[in-house]
C-alpha cells in the first residue's frame, strides 16, 4: 500500500455507537485506545489471549467483550472499525488482509502504511474533539508532530489563550467559578476557559486579579466591593446584579478567590440564581485552606504527626454570641488546624483554645498573601502568636495555620522563623 502514501488522509469523524469495533491484541496499545472507544459507545470486541490488567479491567466490567484466544478469520464479520495492536505479525498480517477484503476501516500499530486508516492524535476540550495528522513531507506520518500540534491547540482551548467562538446560541447563566488562592496559574482549566468566553465578570477582591487584564476589551469587569448597595446589603447587591446581566442574556462568571463554597457565600449566590430560574454552573477552585500552606512548605497532613486537619472561619470571635465554633472540641482536636479570616481574631483564638487545654508551645505559621509575589510567612507558638502578628503587621489575606505539622513543614524546606 505504499503508493497510498503520497495522497494526504481523508480526515473523518467515525460514529461507533452501538456499531461493532474488533480489537486485535490486548497489551499496551489498546489500553490507551479502548477508553476512546468506549467513551464513543461502540460495541467493542477485544480478540487476544492475555490482556494487561486494566484491559482486564474494563472486560470485568462490562465494558468490553473479552475473547481469549488468538486472532482468527472471519472475526471481522460485520464489523464498521478494526484495531490491529498485537504481537503476533502473522496474526496481524492475516487481520489486515480480512479488513482489506471486508472494506473495514482498520488502523495497525505495527505497520502503519499497511492499514486502511490512520488514528490522529486527538484531545479533548469540553465539546471540541482535536484530531491531527501530519506528514513528514515525503507522504509518511510524523505521530509527534501530530502530538505537539495537538496538545498546544488542546492547551489553547483549555485556558483560553485560544479563542472559539460560539456562533450558535448560547443559553445565558453564571458560573461560579473559584480563582484559587491567588497565583492565577493556580485556577482550573475549566475556570480559565470560562473567563474567556464570558460577557461579564464580577470579581471579589481576593480572586486571581491578574487574569482580568487577559480578557478581551469587550467583557464587562465589574468589582464586586464597588456595586451600589443602596437598600440592599452587599450579598444581597451582589445577587441581583448577576440576576440582572444573566437575565439580559450575557454568559456571567462569578469570579472568586478560593472555592466558591469554602467561605465563600457560593451556595447563597446558587439558591438566588435558581429561584430565578436562571442556570448556575460550579466550578470548584483550590482552596487557601491547603494550598497556602503548601505553598509555605507546611504539609496540613503528616504520617505520624497528623491525621486530620480542622479549617474554621475565624471572623467571629470566640466570645461572640454569633459564633458557630465549639472551641472546646476544636482545642481536644489533636490534629492540623486551620484558620481562614481569622488575622484580627488571632489572639482572642488563641487564648481561647490555650483557655480549654490547648498547649500553648503549639506551633503556629501566618502566610499572607500565599501563593503570590508577596507571599510571607511569619512563625509563633499558641501562646505568642498574637503580639507576633501585630508585631510584624500581618494583614488579610493569610492562612494560619496551627500544629506540630508547622514544625515538619520548617525542618523539611530549610526555612526559617521571621
């Protein structure tokens, strides 16, 4: 089939759904096509002796029929799509040779130019199914080219560098969208995708303020801290403002910093969009809670040290009647503690958990402005951690975090007390 290389490949989009796919050979080839397969609903047909053990895996469940045997004639019968990635050249030849008879489209891992298709590199980005295929200039595949092209085309879409345009309509609605911690790598590709196809953003102050300046001119920036109130409160601003531009038909992100349901008042903005009938999507960000002090060296979790790690909000203090906080099961707790909003609060914290048996030695860490430029951390024990705070001007936004975990973090990055 050589002469068939001079012509390019006639791409095309296979539909497998419910249509036999015969598999030939179970190792490592067809571990990495047969989810593809799968995800398009073919009824799938894996002919091969031994298979690896996540092969095995998807025939134990149901995803595939597992016939262990040797390829044998007539086992492409019926069939709309062949995949030939034994070990067993003969075997190979023979499964061609059928497909060429039967008018199969059939693809083969040992020997490209004597299959009747080509599998491109392909990825994924929500609804955009990527397919490439190039040449090496002499007619022949270049798969790594093919690979590169299509994993910055992937990248692209994913976060948003590549614009795609809808041109169908679009249903208007918020995504809620959680930015992470601040270092604006940190927010999730879907996140990032979204921020680029949206028509307005309203931003919280403590979101991942440099992705702003890459959106396009014509998206409408609205700062969530500069909406008039007037007779409302500012959730309750905030709320009828995204009402208000999702009901005008624009695709509205609710940029925030962390995950939108860590503190973050995003269920209250969810429940206020769906009396209204308008549609609401989540996407989850990385939380302060963990990410801030990872970022500063200090595991939240330690094998031998900690089990469990506890994140409260410390914007109400201990002795205020509005606290929601057993303290004194916070300080039995023999795990990490985590405070989030929690900086003017500190020594009140702190003396109430030394109050109900906590050990004032307690190591504790302030990370301000975690995961950024600016990021500094600033050590203290339970009992000194308030006059530290004030003494070094430790300001919002920081993650405290209290428990021998800060001690670890230290020993295991070299760094060192403030």
């Amino acid at each position: 089939m050589a002469e068939h290389a001079v012509h390019p490949a006639y791409p095309v989009g296979l539909r497998l759904s419910g249509r036999r796919v015969v598999v030939v050979g179970g190792g490592q080839v067809a571990q990495r096509r047969l989810p593809a397969l799968i995800a398009a609903g073919a009824d799938i047909v894996l002919v091969s002796p031994s298979a690896t053990a996540s092969v095995e895996a998807m025939a134990h469940a149901g995803e595939i029929r597992w016939e262990r045997r040797a390829y044998a004639d007539g086992d492409l019968t019926d069939t709309w799509y062949a995949l030939i990635a034994s070990d067993d050249t003969a075997a190979n030849d023979a499964a061609s040779a059928e497909a060429e008879r039967t008018r199969t489209w059939c693809v083969r891992s040992d020997d490209a130019d004597a299959a009747t298709a080509w599998t491109p590199a392909t990825g994924r980005s929500e609804d955009i199914t990527v397919a490439v295929l190039t040449t090496d200039g002499q007619g022949g595949r270049d798969p790594r080219h093919s690979a590169a092209v299509r994993d910055a085309i992937v990248e692209g879409l994913r976060d948003g560098t590549l614009a795609a345009p809808h041109h169908r309509t679009r249903t208007p609605g918020v995504a809620l969208v959680g930015g992470g911690p601040g270092d604006p790598d940190l927010i999730t590709v879907r996140g990032r995708r979204l921020l680029a196809e949206a028509d307005v953003v309203i931003a919280d102050r403590l979101g991942p303020r440099d992705l702003l300046d890459e959106l396009p001119p014509h998206v409408e920036v609205i700062d969530a801290a500069k909406i008039p109130y007037g007779r409302y409160m500012a959730q309750e601003a905030i709320n009828n403002a995204l009402i208000e531009h999702a009901k005008a038909g624009k695709a509205v992100v609710r940029l925030k910093g962390g995950d939108p349901f860590v503190f973050g008042r995003g269920m209250e903005e969810a429940q206020a969009l769906a009396a209204e009938g308008i549609a609401c999507t989540v996407v989850p960000g990385i939380s302060s809670s963990i990410s801030v002090p990872g970022a500063a060296g200090i595991p939240v979790t330690h094998r031998g040290v900690a089990h469990e790690f506890t994140v409260v909000s410390g914007h109400v203090a201990p002795d205020d009647e509005r606290s929601l906080v057993d303290w004194a099961a916070v300080a039995r707790l023999r795990g990490t503690l985590v405070l989030l909003m929690a900086v003017d609060k500190i020594g009140a914290i702190a003396r109430a958990l030394i109050a109900h048996g906590k050990d004032p030695e307690t190591p504790v860490a302030l990370v301000q402005e975690g995961t950024t430029a600016a990021q500094r951390r600033v050590d203290a024990t339970l009992a000194t951690v308030g006059e530290r705070a004030e003494a070094e001007d430790v300001r919002p936004p920081a993650v405290i975090v209290i428990g021998d975990v800060v001690a670890v973090g230290t020993a295991g990055t070299g760094s060192s007390a403030e």
